[in-house]
C-alpha cells in the first residue's frame, strides 16, 4: 500500500500482520490481538504511527530493517521494533517489555513518555544498535533497562529506575540490567541497582541519584558525577576495566572502588570510599592516580594487589586510609605537600612500598611507620615531622644472608633516588637496607639505627651522624657495606652483637660463609674479594665509636685512621689499629720526680709505657694498685707515651713488689693521635683473653736498707730491700762482703727464710767491733754485681712480645757498719744512767730518781734531770732528742727515729729501720758536763711532759750523724730486734685512802714490769710492806724497819724473794706502819 494519505484500521478478533510494504503519510492501526510484521515488507510512515496491540506475548512486532517512522506511538503488552539507519521518534509508548532495535538515532516527542501497558513504572526497556538512543523525558516510568549499543544512551524519567545486571556480552539472551558498548547517561533519575552494570564507555551522573545498591558497576570508559547528580556507593562496587579513565566524583560517597589492570585519575573533587578501594594488577599495571588539586581522600581500606606493581599516587592530596592498608605488592606515591596522611598501619608485613616524589614546592612526612620507603624527588626537599621506622626487610636465601656482589634491585628499607631528605635531627629506624644514590642528598643529620637480624645493605656515600646497631634484635645481623664507597660518622656509630657464638676461623674473603648460629654481627662489602672490594669508613675525631662482638671484612680507615674497638674481629682492614694499649709497666724507687732522685727502698711509682703519645690529661683517670694507694699521675716529661702512677709508700722496704694494677675509669687519659682512651688489652679478637690487670715488672734496684751493731760485740746486722743473689744468681756469701771493722767478715749466717736469694743476714767479725768504728761510719761493702732477682716475664698471649725483666744491680755496694750507736747494757755509745726530780724529796728509798729507762720507773709532770754517760774515748758531744707522740705509723715495734736521711746514695742514709722519721721532737742540749758525763735539764713548762704520757728520748752525735738508742737485751740471738729508745713514765702521784697510793697495780714480771707504792709518814716508826697470795702465804718483804717522817717508796716486780716471776694470779701488798697505819693494795700479776 502507497500514498500520501493517513491509514486507520481497527482489529477486534485478528492478529493484523504486514506481509507486504506500507507507505503512508499516517498509520494507525488498533487490534486486540497481536501486530506483526514480517522483515521483508519494511514500513514508511512520514506522519505519526499509532499501534495498539492486546496484552500477549509478542503484542507488536515491527521488524524489518528498512522501516520509518516519523514519531511512532505504540500500545502492548510486549513491544518489538526494529530499524536500521533511519531516526525514529517515540511517541508515548505503553508496553511492559519494550525493544529498540535502531541504527539510527532515537528520540522523544515533547511530552511523550515510555511507561508499562497500565501506565505504570513496570516497563522492561531494552535498547540495541548503533544508537545514539536520547530517551530523556521526565515522563518515562521505566523498571529495568537493558543496552547493547556502540552509541549514546542517554535516559530520564519521573520515577526511580531499578537498574538490573548489566551483561557487554549479550548473546540475545534476556537482558536484564543496562548493558551498553557506548556511554551511559542519567538525567533526573534516581537509579537503584539491584544487578550488576557494564558501561563500556562513559557514566554521566548530571542529575538525579544513582545508589550502586550491593551490585558491581564494571565502567570502561570515564565516570563523571555534576552537580545537582549524587552517586552513592551504597555497599556496592565501582570497577573500572580500561585504561585511561577519569573519575570525577562531585563529592559523591564510595563503598568499593576497584582498579583492574587500567589507570584511574581522580579529579576535581574530594572522594570518599567507606569500603576498600583495590588497585589490581594481575595481567597490566594499574594505577589510582589522584590529580593535583587542593583535595582529601578518605579511604576506609586500601589494598594494592598483583603480579605487576600496582601504584597509588595521592599527589599532594590530604589522604586518610582508615582502617587497614594492604600494599605489600604495590607503591604508594606522594609528594608530601598534603599535611595529612595517615596510613591505618595494622600489619608491617603488608605495608609495600612508598615513595615520596617532587610536586610543586617542599614535602613532609607526617606518617611514623612504612614497610619500604623511596625518596624520589628531584629539586625538591622531603622532611620528616618525627622519628619513622621502616619494617620492611630482604631475606632472599632464607638464611638470613645476601647474595654477593650484592644487587640492589630487590632491596627493601629506605632508599633515596633524588632529591634531599631534611632528617629535622629526627632518627630513621630500619629493619631492612639503606640505599643513597648520588643524585640524593639528607641534611639535618641523619640518625640510622638498625633493628632486627635480617640482612642489611648500606649502599652510596653517606654522612651518618649517628649509625646505631645495638638492640638485642641485631645479634646475628650481616651488614652489607657498598664497595668502594664511603660512610663518614660525626658523632657516633655503634654496632653491639652478642658473644655467645665468637666467629671461629676467619671467612673466605671470596666466598664467604657465615657461621650458624651466630651471635656476633658481621660488617662486610657488598663485593668481598673484588679487586675494589673495600668499603671505606671515616670516622670525625669526635665521633664515637663502639663496637662489640663484630666482625669486620674489607673496611678501609686509610681516610682517617682508626683504632680497633674491644670484641672486634678485622680482616684485611688497612688502616684499622690497635687501640692505645698499655704495653708495659715498671716500679720505680725515685722519690720526687721534681727534684734529684731519692732512693730509699720503697716504691713510689708505676711507669706506664703506651704505644702511642699520650694527652697527659688525668683528671679522668682512676686507677687501682693493688696493696698501694695511688697518690695521683704525673707525665714522664721527656717521653710522650709514658707516664707515672704516684704511690704511697708502704712503711717497708719493697723494691721487689711487683704490685697488680688496673685502671677503675679512664675519662680523659687518650691518645693524641686519634683521641681514643687509653686501656689495657680488652680482648681485641678474643673476647676470653682480655687483661683485667696489668703486672708492673721490677725496675726498683735494690739497697742495703740498714745495718745495725753493737760496740764491743762481733756482728753486723745487714737488712736489703729485696733478696739479692750474685750476678751468677748463686746465693750471696761471706766472701761478697768487706769491712775493716773488726778485722774482717769471719762468717755469714743468713737470717731471712728466703727460698731464692737472701735478704737479711749477719757477718761476724774477727773481733770486736769499737765504737769508734760505729761512730765514724766505716762501712760494710758487698760485691757490686750483687743484684736482685729478675721478674717472671708475664705468659698472657697479648705479652709474648715483652723483653725479658731486666735484673737491677745493687744501688750503693757500701753502707756504714750501724744506722743506730748501740753499746753493751752500762757501757753504750750514749746512754742515761739516771733521772731525778727536782720537786719530790729525796728519801732514803730514792723516791723520785729513776735508774732504768724502758717503761719501768716514773716522774711526777714537774722538773727534773737526766743524767747520761758517754762512751769513754768519744769526743763528740751528744745533743738529746725527746718526745712523747710518737705514733704507730713511724715505729718499729717501740723504735722511733727523729729526721735522717733515707737516700741510699748518699753516705750515713738508711731506711727500713723505722717506718719514717718522727718529726714532732724536741732536742736539748747538756746543761752541765763533767769528763764523759752529761746532764740535761727539763724545767716545766715543757710540751713534751705530760701526766699520762710516756717521755721517750734517744742521743744523737751531730757530727757523725748517728742516734743511739739501747737494746733490751744484747746478748739475745735476736738482739738486731730489740732496738727501742730509753723511756721514763710520767705519772702524777693521786693521794689514795690511809695515805697510801699504788701505780700500775697491773704487772707482767717477764716484760720487766713493776709496781710502784707511794706513802708518807707524819710520824717516824718502823714500817713493814709484805706481798701475800690468795692462801695468805708471803710472797716477798718490801720494807722492814724503821722510817723517818716523809715521802717514800717502794716497788714489787712481780718476784718472790727467791727472785723468781710468781705464778699469775691476785696478790695483796699490805703496809703496816705508825700512827695506825695499816693498808692493803690489790695487785694482779699476768703473763
């Protein structure tokens, strides 16, 4: 049928079917029953087609390619239209499943609108072809829309589309969602997506509201969301599929965003995810990329997953990933410009890699904790706000090692590409390597410490001012230092591994093999073995340095020279040296070292040899000499890399004492050279074989100390300061000896109990020696080659180099035959005969006079006189030196000694005899003399007589420089033993009851001892005084006569009247005289 007229028909029970081409200008055709068409008989309508169909299946059927319409309305159940190329526009349309089959473009009249058979929102649209297909009436009332077009789609309408599954490989099943190859725009639509979506192009969101529902909305193309439009992730998925799409969010929330193999820019506006946004790259790299901008991101999850590094990059957007970050395939980038970004760091395990890169001005690092860090950021400054830790770590042998020449390709810490790192002084912790290439910079001092036991790599030229591997994580840790590169330190690298498994042989420098288990930490060079195998080290002066338990392979100082810490192994390490040990140390027996040497036999000093010059700085140095007390330190003066330790000399003679020694603390004593402190060996290599002590060898000669004899007798009493043997060794004999005292030595009895050598002895003279011989010094004289014994060289393994103790000769082979004028008892050089007071009167039983001079007889604290006789044929006149303080630190047993000289090389010097001089005398010269008789007088006031207090006093002849003093008994064996000074008790007399008073009511009659009672008669009458023991026995008569009125005396030295000591025990004295007198003194007698 053809012509330019309208065409009506109207079907009440038949099917109407076009079986043959139709050309009208209008068509309206109405049927109860179905409107078919068959593809060969195309329809042409230029006006308006109205169809109107029953409610079956396949209602209206219009099918052939070549049909055209002008604007077609259409009423039925089950709507069909095909077409080819031509435009097709819709008029109101009732169908509850409507197809679109067009090639050319689809449109709707004004007003017109697409709804479900009842005019419903019920209506299944689907739309195929080449489209574009612009549904965009508000009046649409669309349920589910299904599109398969290479073209635009673009929908709207009043009520809410349902979109269902979204299906790009339609296969001419029944579709169920919106599947379109071209883009997908919304206009005035609030879309809920029960199904899935695939968008092969672009999704517009300009109006309305798109809530992705639970479903996944695939997008290949860009997804753009304007304002007044919302999407909303609901707990859905957005997926983007192809590369390079834009997703322009408007403000819109997220759930899930996923990136599969294809790049994502983010831009022009904040995003917001409440889910995990996923960067996959399984089959290509992908990449979320947010575009500069001033922007935030706000992510809930963030997983970076794949074969092929997935990348993130925020720019210099503020960024908060919430709750849990995956990235342990994958990089996150930044520049640092955002002042926000926080990592939600719940597992170091999964945190990969993070670079920082230059965006348009400086950036900062705000996070604390990464798995692996890069700097890469050329002309641009990235700092740190605080101390980071890096988690991340390399362990590709699975035994904790690297393979050599080390590559740096798979490397996880830090590392820095370009750019600068501002450390701010912040400090860098790093389970894993550290890579600094040229192009990088740090400022703000960079603070490294290492963590953990896995490998490390420290690869580039780096300024550390501070390297710290010592927590107990690092035991068994191998670092890897770059070959040929070099690590400088300006205030301290530290390396501290543990000693329980030492490192045993050495490594193989060209394969190396490190023990297992192991304790200690092992530095070494990326290359071992290589012809530029080293790894230079430069260490400031000022630096510390510490290592412990460490084994270093291949570490070049030559820069600036070092010195090996303790419990540090080194291997082929040039110029790595020995630190400033104490090589060695002597006695010495010199006095003070600002004047001429003093030699008395006592050591005062250590000489400390160094192997380097010294600062000779010892305000920080504490040391300890074992049985001495260190006075202080002095320098050597002429040689730099010695100096001394001042002891207190001991109160005997020492020269052989080789005293142990150690240093307590050492703050400042350091070399000048490298400035490091001096020690003793402390291990080195070996931690078990350290010196905790040093053992100063013997360089203190020996001397005749002191010699003693006795006018009128035949020995010489000769004491050394050490043993001494012949210069053959063999022991010492009579015929090492000479004097001409005496006629000559006539034997030698040795009296020390030495097992090597001989160190006290006595020379018997052929005759007696005189006075004269002691008075006017004539020596004894041994042997010069005589010599001490030499010290055992130490056997410690640090010591085997040590020189063999030198042997020291004796200091002065000739000494005077006696230090002290000592005589027989009634006959010595000097000595008083009595004392006498000047206050008490004399009394028939001699009261006040005392006649023996050891302790026994007493004076009143009032003046008296000592009478004294000196030798007969000595002309020199003896002065008398007093006192009665003399303490324990200066006698030998009661010997005490006023000044002397003690230097052994000069003549009439001895020492060892006395501790030291006592100085607090008082001399006084004789008042009266008379042929050999001399009286000295002591008037009160007079310091030195005290009541209470014992007045000890010897002689000294000036000019011979000679003190004499007694012997308590001269024909003991022992005689040389017994040398004391004369003494007088000074002891006031205290009335007692009846008259009667007694002293020292305590006696011992073998020490000579006596006591003393005191009476005073008004009346003279006869006197009896008995000593009677306990059964009532007399044991002696004191007194038994007649007295005269007066003071008077009388002693008991503890003997009965047999002259023997009695028994110890209680006695009684009792005294019976005139007037009634009849008193009884308790005595006790002990032993």
């Amino acid at each position: 049928m053809t012509g330019p007229h309208s065409l009506h028909l109207n079907y009440s029970t038949d099917s109407p079917r076009f079986s043959n081409p139709i050309t009208v200008s209008n068509l309206t055709i109405t049927s109860n029953a179905n409107i078919s068409q068959d593809s060969t008989a195309p329809i042409v309508i230029t006006g308006t087609t109205t169809l109107t169909a029953g409610s079956g299946a396949n209602d209206i059927t219009l099918i052939s390619p070549n049909n055209s319409f002008g604007t077609l309305t259409l009423t039925g159940n089950d709507v069909q239209i095909t077409q080819n190329s031509d435009n097709l526009e819709l008029g109101d349309i009732k169908a509850n499943s409507l197809l679109l089959k067009i090639n050319g473009t689809v449109t709707q009249s004004a007003g017109a609108s697409i709804r479900d058979a009842l005019g419903g929102n019920n209506c299944r649209l689907q739309v195929q072809g080449a489209g574009p297909s612009l549904l965009s009436n508000s009046g649409n009332r669309v349920n589910t829309i299904a599109v398969d077009t290479t073209n635009a789609f673009s929908y709207s309408g009043e009520s809410t589309l349902i979109v269902g599954e979204l299906d790009l490989a339609n296969t001419g099943t029944p579709i169920t969602g919106i599947d379109t190859d071209g883009n997908l725009s919304f206009l005035n639509t609030s879309i809920n997506t029960q199904r899935g979506m695939q968008i092969g192009d672009n999704l517009h969101i300009d109006d309305g509201i798109l809530n992705g529902g639970s479903q996944t909305i695939e997008i290949k193309g860009n997804m753009t969301v304007s304002a007044p439009g919302v999407f909303r992730g609901d707990s859905g998925t957005v997926k983007f599929t192809q590369s390079n799409s834009i997703l322009e969010a408007n403000g819109s929330t997220f759930n899930n965003l996923e990136v599969v193999d294809s790049n994502l820019d983010i831009q022009n506006s904040d995003f917001t995810a409440t889910g995990t946004v996923k960067v996959d790259s399984n089959n290509n790299p992908a990449q979320l990329q947010f575009i500069r901008g001033n922007h935030s991101a706000a992510i809930a999850n963030l997983i970076l997953d794949g074969n092929t590094a997935p990348v993130v990059d925020f720019a210099n957007w503020n960024f908060n990933i919430g709750v849990s970050l995956d990235n342990e395939d994958g990089e996150i980038k930044l520049t640092g410009e955002q002042t926000t970004q926080t990592f939600a760091y719940d597992n170091a395990n999964k945190l990969g890699l993070v670079s920082y890169y230059n965006g348009n001005g400086a950036g900062t690092i705000h996070h604390g904790d990464f798995w692996n860090l890069e700097i890469d950021a050329a002309g641009q400054t990235i700092s740190l706000s605080s101390d980071i830790s890096i988690h991340g770590f390399y362990n590709p042998n699975s035994n904790k090692t690297l393979s050599t020449p080390v590559s740096e390709t798979d490397l996880v810490g830090l590392r820095l590409k370009d750019g600068t790192l501002n450390t701010a002084d912040h400090t860098i912790t790093l389970h894993g390597s550290y890579v600094r290439t040229d192009a990088a910079l740090v400022s703000g001092n960079l603070r490294l410490t290492l963590l953990g036991n896995y490998p490390a790599y420290i690869g580039g030229n780096n300024d550390f001012f501070e390297f710290n591997c010592e927590d107990a994580s690092v035991q068994g840790k191998i670092i890897y230092f770059q070959s040929g590169k070099t690590t400088r330190v300006a205030n301290r690298f530290a390396i501290k591994g543990g000693g329980t498994h030492p490192p045993g042989n050495l490594l193989d420098i060209h394969s190396p093999v490190f023990p297992s288990p192991r304790s200690y930490i092992y530095v070494v060079s990326s290359q071992p073995g290589n012809a530029i195998h080293y790894w230079n080290f430069n260490r400031t002066s000022t630096a510390e340095l510490e290592l412990e338990f460490v084994y270093l392979l291949h570490s070049d100082a030559s820069a600036n020279p070092q010195i090996k810490p303790a419990n540090a192994t080194f291997q082929d390490c040039p110029e790595w040296h020995n630190p400033p040990y104490i090589l060695l140390s002597w006695t010495k027996d010199i006095g003070d070292l600002d004047s001429a040497p003093v030699h008395n036999g006592r050591i005062d000093k250590i000489l400390v040899d160094s192997e380097y010059n010294l600062n000779m700085d010892f305000n920080g140095l504490e040391v300890e000499v074992e049985g001495y007390e260190v006075r202080g330190f002095q320098a050597h003066g002429t040689n730099a890399n010695q100096f001394y330790i001042k002891l207190e000399e001991q109160a005997y003679l020492d020269t052989s004492a080789t005293p142990r020694w150690k240093i307590i603390r050492n703050d400042s004593l350091k070399d000048t050279v490298w400035g490091v402190k001096l020690r003793l060996y402390d291990r080195g290599e070996n931690a078990a074989n350290a010196k905790i002590y040093e053992k100063a060898y013997d360089d203190a000669a020996p001397i005749i100390g002191y010699t003693l004899a006795i006018a009128s007798k035949k020995e010489i009493f000769v004491h050394f300061s050490e043993s001494v043997v012949r210069s053959d060794s063999s022991s010492i004999t009579m015929s090492d000896f000479n004097t001409t005292a005496g006629g000559g030595i006539a034997a030698l009895r040795r009296v020390s109990n030495d097992t090597n050598g001989i160190r006290e002895l006595i020379l018997t003279t052929n005759n007696s020696i005189s006075a004269t011989d002691i008075l006017n010094g004539i020596t004894v004289n041994v042997d010069s080659g005589v010599r001490d014994i030499q010290t055992p060289k130490s056997t410690h393994d640090f010591d085997t180099t040590d020189s063999n103790d030198a042997t020291d000769e004796i200091l002065n082979s000739s000494h005077r035959i006696s230090d002290v004028g000592l005589g027989v008892a009634g006959n010595g050089l000097m000595e008083p005969t009595t004392a006498r007071s000047n206050v008490i009167p004399l009394s028939d039983n001699k009261l006040g006079i005392v006649s023996k001079f050891a302790w026994n007889d007493f004076l009143p604290s009032d003046s008296f006189s000592i009478t004294a006789h000196r030798y007969t044929g000595i002309s020199e006149n003896p002065i008398l030196v007093y006192s009665n303080s003399a303490n324990a630190d200066a006698k030998n047993g009661k010997l005490w000694l006023p000044a002397f000289g003690e230097n052994a090389s000069l003549p009439r010097n001895f020492s060892g005899l006395v501790p030291k001089p006592h100085t607090r005398t008082t001399t006084k010269s004789a008042t009266t003399s008379s042929s050999d008789n001399y009286t000295y007088q002591f008037n009160m006031p007079d310091a030195m007589i005290e009541n209470g207090k014992d007045l000890e006093f010897v002689f000294y002849f000036e000019s011979s420089e000679l003190y004499c003093a007694q012997i308590l008994d001269d024909t003991a064996s022992n005689w040389y033993r017994q040398v004391i000074p004369w003494a007088i008790k000074i002891q006031n007399i205290v009335a007692q009851a009846g008259g009667v008073s007694i002293l020292n009511n305590i006696l011992n009659p073998n020490n000579n001892d006596k006591t003393s009672l005191y009476y005073n008669l008004r009346t003279k009458g006869v006197v009896t005084i008995q000593v009677f023991d306990l059964s009532g026995d007399t044991v002696a008569v004191l007194q038994r006569g007649f007295q005269n009125t007066g003071k008077h005396s009388v002693s008991w030295n503890g003997r009965n009247g047999a002259g023997n000591p009695v028994a110890r025990g209680i006695y009684f004295v009792r005294i019976v005289g005139p007037d009634k007198m009849d008193q009884i003194r308790k005595v006790l007698v002990i032993k």
